[in-house]
C-alpha cells in the first residue's frame, strides 16, 4: 500500500503541476475561455491512462502461466526503465519546466483549439501512462487485496490538494527536497520491481536458477508476518530470494543511488581576459 501511495503522489503531483502551470497561463493572459479546451486534453489523458492500466489487467488475466510471468517480467523492466529516465528528468528539467510549457501553450494558443487540446493530453498522458505502468508492475508481488488500489487513489488524492495548493499559495513545500526524497524511495521501489521481472523471467523458464537461493531468512523473517509484507509490499524483498534476483537487485540499486545522489556538475564560463 506504501509504494501504491508513494507512485500515486508523486507521479499525480508531476500531472497537477503540469496542470495548475497550463491553468496559471490561461488567467493571467486573460484568456480563461480556452480553459475548457485544457481540461479536455487533461481528462482525455486521464481516460487513456485508465484504459491502458484496464488493458494490462486484462491480458496479463487472460495468458497461460508462462506467458502470464513472461508479459509480467516485461511489463516490471519496462516500468524500472521509464520510471529512472523519469526520476532522472524531471531532477535536471524541473526548473525550466513551467516555463517549457508555458513556451508550447502559447504557441498552442496561435494555433487554435485542438492545438490546446493535443498539447495538454500530451503534457499529462506521458505521466499517467507511466502510473498505469508502474502501478501495474509494483502490484504483481501483492497480495489479491485491495490495499494497493487504495493507497495508489490515496496518493493520487493527495497528489491533487497539493497540487490545487500550491496553485492558490496556500501551501508551500520545496519541490526540490520532495523530488529528491520521493525520487530515492522510488528507486528503492524501482529496484524491488526489477527484481520481481528477473523471478518473473526465471518462473518462465527464460533464464535459470529459480530454486537456486542466495540466503533464506524465512526464520527471521516470514512472509505471513506484518513486517514481512510490509517489505514484500513495498520494496519486494523476500526472505528467500534466488542469487539471480540479488544480483540483479544490488546491480540495479547501487549505481542507481550513486548517479542520483552524485553532486550535479554545475559549468564555470572563464573570466574574459582583461
């Protein structure tokens, strides 16, 4: 249920700064009648994202076992994938993005209505694609209980009071710390996933060492235990993970935190020469 919350949060607060920096523009440029036309765009995203989770539900219920594992392995690296290029982006992009998007609304604006519309489904669909995704893959270890549904509306619900205020200054955080944060604890999520994939990938019969175990801590701690869920809820470790999905673990972690915490080389432009 954490780490539903913790990618409903962050990718639905990503979606309503999109939103409240498009909503801005539009009131203080006096030109509130293409409001509609934005909130078209901004539920026809909402709308694919929605039935582009439905449509990954559905085929991963309808395929065979070995195909069921295979389309879940595939569908979890693709989500580690999009979800570090993501992490990673909006670190470096945040600053210049309200004014990006400001820069492509006005030009939508010359355009005429569609334009608008086409251009605030694209702002929000690229991060509700990626929550359906995300959601989808970081639930395939959970239990069949409807925790991670209400943790990722929730964080989802949050994600929109936030957004709504810091649109009407009545709430101030520092963007920055709060994507740093939450960019660590998804790496951390990010890693359990990709972990996940590689078991997924071995219960195929693609690569081997399934019942090739690394350590066994089913002692210490059990699955049916409250912590023991609690880790394999959120961060997917188990107490009896095979070598493959350590290492793949570990191999995924590691440089993942190193390039993410490593300090941004800021570029020093020479003195003019006197």
């Amino acid at each position: 249920m954490f780490a539903s919350f913790l990618i409903g949060l962050r990718e639905g607060l990503e979606a309503a700064l999109v939103v409240s920096v498009l909503v801005a523009f539009l009131v203080k440029s006096d030109r509130t009648d293409r409001l509609p036309y934005v909130w078209s765009g901004v539920l026809a995203a909402v709308a694919l994202s929605v039935g582009f989770g439905a449509i990954l539900t559905f085929t991963a219920a309808n395929l065979g076992h070995t195909g069921q594992e295979l389309f879940d392995a595939i569908t979890s690296l693709l989500a580690v994938a999009f979800v570090t290029w993501m992490i990673f982006w909006m670190r470096r992009a945040a600053r210049a993005l309200s004014g990006e998007l400001r820069g492509k609304l006005a030009e939508a604006l010359e355009l005429g209505p569609v334009a608008v519309v086409v251009m605030a489904f694209l702002a929000v669909a690229r991060e509700g694609l990626e929550t359906a995704l995300l959601f989808f893959a970081s639930v395939q270890g959970a239990t069949t209980s409807a925790q991670p549904l209400i943790g990722i509306s929730l964080g989802l619900l949050a994600a929109v009071l936030l957004g709504y205020g810091l649109y009407r200054s009545a709430v101030r955080i520092n963007l920055t710390t709060f994507f740093t944060w939450t960019g660590l604890l998804l790496i951390l999520v990010a890693a359990g996933i990709f972990k996940y994939g590689v078991h997924d990938l071995q219960e195929a019969a693609i690569v081997p060492g399934l019942n090739a175990y690394a350590f066994d801590l089913t002692a210490v701690l059990p699955a049916d235990s409250w912590y023991g869920a609690l880790l394999a809820g959120t961060l997917n470790l188990t107490p009896q993970p095979s070598v493959l999905e350590t290492v793949a673990w570990a191999a995924y972690l590691i440089p993942t935190l190193y390039l993410f915490l490593r300090p941004s080389r800021t570029r020093t432009t020479p003195a003019p020469a006197a």
